[in-house]
C-alpha cells in the first residue's frame, strides 16, 4: 500500500474544510451537523475528511447505519483512501460510544474524531453532543433528509422529529450540500450552504470562524467531492482573499455557463 502524501499547509487535507474553519483545526468539542439532498454526496464528503484527519495522525471512527460496510468498502476503494481510519455499523448509540471510549483510551494522545451517518432524531443528537463535550471529542453527523431542498425548512426538521431552534442549540457548525441544478449541466456541481458557523456561545473560548460567504461550490466525479475553481457565492462582488482558494474567478465570470 502507497504512503499518504500529508499537504503540511492544509489542517484538514480538504480546502473548502480549511477555508469553513477559517485555516484553524476542528475546535475540540465541536459538533458538525451535515445534512444533503439524496446523491448529493455527504457520505464521498465525510469518507475524504475521515481518510485525511486520520492521515494528520488523528483517531477517526466513520459509523454508518445507511449503507453496508461493503458498500463503504467499495466507495473508499474507488476513492482510493489509504489512511484506513476505523469503520463501524453499530446501530445502538450507547455500544457505538462505549467502543469509542476504548480506542481513545487506547491512544489518548490523538485528537479523536468521531463520523455518524444515520437517521437522527434529538434524543441520538443529545446524546452526540453531550459525548463531545465530556470527552472533548469532535462528532460530526451526517443526517438524513428527503426531498429536493435548498435547506431544510421547518416542516423537514418536525418531520425527522427534529426542532430547528434546538438543533442550532446542539451544533457549532451546520452544512446543507445539494446538487447545484443548472440548464444544461451534467449534475457534476454542488452547493455547499453554511447555515451556521462556530460561535463562542456554547465552546467560550473558540474563534469565531472567519467566512467571507453563505455558500461554497464543489465538484463531485469519481475521484471525490473537490473544489470548485468558482468557489464562493456570487452576492460577493470581490475576490476570495483565503490562501486557500486563490484559484477563484471574479465574480463576472461563469465557469457552468
């Protein structure tokens, strides 16, 4: 097996990731919320950042209740992940955290990253977040959300017995990805919204995160969900100054047109 080529430059070894949080790492205790439109990619998005934190000598399990394990086995081998994080289908929230437990007593050294891909209701997504911030662990999830939406409304969140108000309670960063729909295109692009970023209400000592936008762009082929060189939201009449994305067009120019 070929050695992970580590970018020393880059926090999370993803740019659009680097850039959300603001070129800083994840802040400990944090809880990422990603919710996506079926086939929109949320599932490639995670299973990159979990192959590129485990390459940065973080611990990363990647528990998921939506897809068999072969399945994930034959999207990481068509991705061509190498770092080989950890991987789980255990469906009881209470087993999943107790297993965590013992691997991150195994290293505690390691900063521990914890990936759930399931259907979420308040309870699991308490549960979630109260794991993070006892054991200053970082959970992000990747819930469930039918439908062709731009973001999920109200009426999404009651019926996944979930409460906006009490979701935002929960999470430091909240992410919708869609496919970006476009006469003529083949259905290759993707909107990444950023519903809510890091604030230091609920982790006091964390930064806020610097976003210059409401949305980012990304590329989704069968090498992985990649950056778009049309990165940031057009409302934004200038150039993105982030190191990480310099390859951005002015705003006048439509790379999809």
């Amino acid at each position: 097996m070929k050695t992970k080529t580590v970018t020393t430059d880059s926090h999370t070894g993803l740019d659009y990731f680097d850039y959300i949080l603001g070129g800083e790492d994840f802040p400990d205790s944090s809880v990422t919320f990603l919710t996506g439109t079926p086939g929109a990619g949320k599932t490639t998005m995670m299973l990159m950042l979990a192959d590129e934190l485990h390459a940065r000598s973080a611990q990363v399990v990647f528990n998921t209740t939506e897809e068999s394990l072969y399945q994930i086995k034959m999207t990481a081998d068509r991705l061509n992940l190498q770092s080989g994080f950890g991987l789980s289908g255990e469906s009881n929230v209470l087993k999943l955290l107790k297993n965590c437990d013992k691997l991150r007593k195994a290293t505690p050294t390691k900063p521990f990253f914890l990936i759930v891909e399931s259907t979420i209701d308040i309870e699991i997504l308490s549960q979630l977040t109260s794991y993070a911030k006892e054991t200053t662990c970082n959970v992000l999830i990747i819930a469930q959300y039918w439908g062709k939406l731009k973001s999920p409304t109200t009426s999404d969140m009651l019926y996944m017995g979930l409460c906006e108000n009490k979701v935002n309670e929960l999470v430091d960063l909240r992410l919708h990805l869609s496919v970006w729909p476009r006469q003529g295109d083949i259905n290759f692009l993707r909107k990444l919204n950023i519903l809510k970023s890091y604030s230091i209400s609920r982790l006091g000592f964390v930064y806020e995160s610097q976003l210059q936008c409401e949305c980012i762009y990304l590329c989704l082929d069968r090498l992985g969900m990649n950056s778009h060189p049309w990165m940031v939201d057009r409302q934004y009449n200038r150039f993105l100054e982030s190191p990480y994305h310099r390859r951005c067009f002015p705003y006048g120019c439509d790379p999809c047109i």
